[in-house]
C-alpha cells in the first residue's frame, strides 16, 4: 500500500510541479509537459515492479505511437481558444485527437503496426 502511494504522490506532484512552472514562464512551463516524464515514471514503475523487459518495451514502443496523432490538438488549441472559449476548445481538441488517432490507426495498419 506504501508502494501505492508513493507513485501516487510522486506522479501527482510532477503534475503540480509543470503547472506551477507554466504559471512562471510559458515557455518553461511547456517545455518541461513535454518532456516524456510521465512516460519515464511509467517506465520505471513497471521496471521496479519486476514487469518484463517485453512489457517495458512495448509500453515506450505504443507511447511513440500513440503521441503522433495527439500533436495536431497543440496546434489548434491555441488557434480555438480565443474564437470557443476553454471548455468548447478542450472538447474540439479531444474530438479531433480521437479523430486523428483513428485514421492515423488506420494509416499505420498499412504498415503492420496495429494500434487498436
């Protein structure tokens, strides 16, 4: 149970952490979200927790995967945000991510890599 909680609290103050640094500085804000760190977290708790090697890796290998359809909600947020207001902005964001990741999923099943 102290496992469980020291990942909760470790995950959760990297989040607060990134928002306190957006708040200072946008640029440092950004910069360090986008850094893979909840990734390398992930990695080290599934390492520490005596996970395969197998597991490990495909969880970086379907992580590289899975951002590439997520950047163009980067690119339209900030485009949406002054025309939608933030709430209808976030809900055009995750729609178009779903909707990019679906056809980016069909896209790459030309290519052998399923990703659904």
């Amino acid at each position: 149970m102290l496992w469980l909680i020291t990942k909760y609290l470790t995950t959760a103050a990297l989040v607060v952490l990134i928002t306190e640094l957006a708040k200072r500085s946008d640029k440092l804000g950004g910069l360090v979200a986008a850094l893979p760190l909840v990734t390398i977290l992930t990695l080290v708790w599934l390492h520490l927790e005596n996970q395969p090697a197998a597991k490990v890796a495909n969880h970086a290998w379907y992580t590289f995967w899975y951002v590439v359809p997520t950047l163009p909600m980067f690119l339209a947020f900030p485009v949406l945000l002054p025309r939608l207001g933030f709430w209808l902005t976030l809900l055009a964001s995750v729609l178009l991510t779903v909707v990019c990741f679906a056809l980016f999923a069909l896209f790459m099943r030309r290519f052998g890599v399923e990703l659904l």
